[in-house]
C-alpha cells in the first residue's frame, strides 16, 4: 500500500480557521476530490487525513468524508484528551474502523510543558486502551516535553508531525573548514544543531516513528530548494532508520511554499539513494503498520 500519511481537508470558514492566510491558496475548500487525481499521479492509493480544527464535530466528519472516499485509509482525529469526558469521546469513536489516533495542535499552547500537564498525560494514558496512535505536533522548542512524554508511555505508539517544524528559513549549518557538521551543544531551540540532538534523543524511543513532511513550509516559500532540506532529511533518516519514517504531504497547506507533485518529488528523489525495500516502507508500509490501515 502506497499512502500519503498526512493531509488536510476542510470546508473553508474564516472564524473556525483563523491560522489560514487570507489571500493565499488555502483560502477556498479543499476535499477529497481535489485531492484524488494528485494521489494518483504520484502513484499513490490513498491518505491519512488528520484533524486542523480542535473540535470534536470535524472528527466526526471527516469520518463520514472516509466512509464516502475509499481512498481515505484512515483518520487521525481529535478528542479532548485534559477532559474527564475522555473516555466517553474515545469510546464513540475508536469502533470505526478508520478512526485510527489521536492529535492535539500542542504546538499553538503556550506552556512548553503541555504535554506533561497531568491531565494531558492522564488522557494519553487511554489510548492504549483503545488501540489508538498519537500524533506529536509541536515546534523546537517542545522537543525537550514530547522526549519526556514518551518516554513515559513506552507502550503507547507516537509519530512525530513535520519532523518537529524546525526553522528552514534563514538557517546555517555551522561547519568546520573541512567542510563539516559541528555537534554543537547550543541551548538555542532555533539553531539547528540543537534541533538535530533532540530528533536523535527523541528517537531513542522505540515507540516513535517521524513523518518526513511540512518541510516546505519552513523554508522560505518563495526559493527553497531541495539542498536547502537535505541536511533536515539527513537527520531524521540517520535517527530513525527505514523502519520508522514515512513521507507525508501536508496537502494542502504545503501549497503555500510548493505544489503536491515538488512536495512528492523532494521526498521520492532523496530516497531513491536506498534499497526498493526502503522506499515502500517510507511511502506506505510504515504507515499501513503504525496506524493499523486498512488495503
């Protein structure tokens, strides 16, 4: 099974989706129709599509969007996980088959240590109950929590979004004058060497896997090129292995820096450089096992 494991769909609405830019081409609807010929042009036979509201009516409707499109394999939905209703929330959902985890948009809360809050912890603690993955969405700077977290829950099953959002843009790599890395021990959440030591602390833990998307739209929109991204790639392949990466869009909002085909193509070439094998675990098999999907 060939899959996209993270896009986007939405029925435009100015007050319930306030982040998107006016003007810009995620100002209008974007369905699974729009989405259908992109997947079949870059060879692929369905999608995740994860939750951008926090609300648990757009779980319920892009449950229904998957019961209508055969090509969404899968939804990662949102429940209030610091609710005492929880379990309640979890228990309506999880029997559909296509309902397959859970993500909250840590990466808007102000408080780095979110995640660590009891009551957070105390609705992560359920998943497992239901057979449900998390999705991690945060920035650099959320790192150093979402390392804690999963340690704390060995068991429970974690995918790290965008591999963390790291600061593409305006980036440099410090190097020596042979030309290489510097392991650089800086505390700076937007120096990329420091982004670089968490991804490797974070992976670690084996019950969590990265999708290699949303680079796009951390580098400069207008010019980034796919040697800008490299290094980024370099790291998280080096720290999590082709057993635990796969490629995601983040259709549509990766319009906004580049087209599905140049997002598709920058993670195709790079891993062209590994076995067959590697390449359909990235682009689907990984994703079919982690999140339990359906053929």
């Amino acid at each position: 099974m060939n899959i996209d494991s993270h896009q986007h769909f939405w029925r435009y609405d100015e007050a319930q989706y306030p982040w998107i830019p006016k003007g810009s081409p995620l100002h209008r609807d974007w369905l699974p129709d729009d989405l259908a010929p992109l997947l079949a042009q870059a060879g692929l036979e369905g999608s995740v599509a994860v939750q951008a509201r926090q609300s648990l009516a757009e779980s319920r409707w892009l449950l229904e969007l998957a019961d209508q499109h055969p090509r969404i394999k899968g939804v990662v939905g949102w429940v209030d996980l610091r609710s005492p209703e929880v379990g309640r929330q979890l228990a309506e959902f999880a029997p559909h088959p296509k309902f397959v985890g859970v993500r909250h948009v840590v990466q808007d809360e102000p408080d780095d240590q979110f995640m660590l809050r009891p009551d957070f912890l105390r609705g992560i603690a359920q998943l497992k109950e239901f057979d449900l993955t998390y999705d991690i969405l945060i920035f650099p700077k959320q790192l150093p929590a979402a390392i804690e977290l999963v340690k704390r829950f060995p068991e429970q099953l974690f995918v790290l979004d965008h591999i963390a959002k790291p600061p593409i843009k305006g980036a440099k790599w410090q190097v020596t004058s042979d030309e290489e890395e510097v392991v650089s021990r800086v505390t700076c959440h937007l120096s990329p060497e420091w982004w670089r030591e968490q991804i490797r602390e974070l992976a670690k833990s084996g019950n969590v896997l990265c999708k290699v998307s949303g680079m796009v739209t951390e580098s400069d929109w207008k010019s980034w090129k796919p040697d800008d991204l490299k290094p980024y790639q370099d790291v998280v392949f080096e720290a999590f292995g082709e057993d635990r990466l796969m490629y995601g869009s983040d259709w549509p909002v990766c319009q906004l820096a580049g087209t599905y085909e140049q997002v598709h193509r920058l993670a195709h070439d790079y891993v062209t450089q590994f076995c067959g094998r590697a390449q359909r675990k990235v682009f689907g098999e990984n994703a079919a096992r982690f999140y339990g999907l359906a053929s």
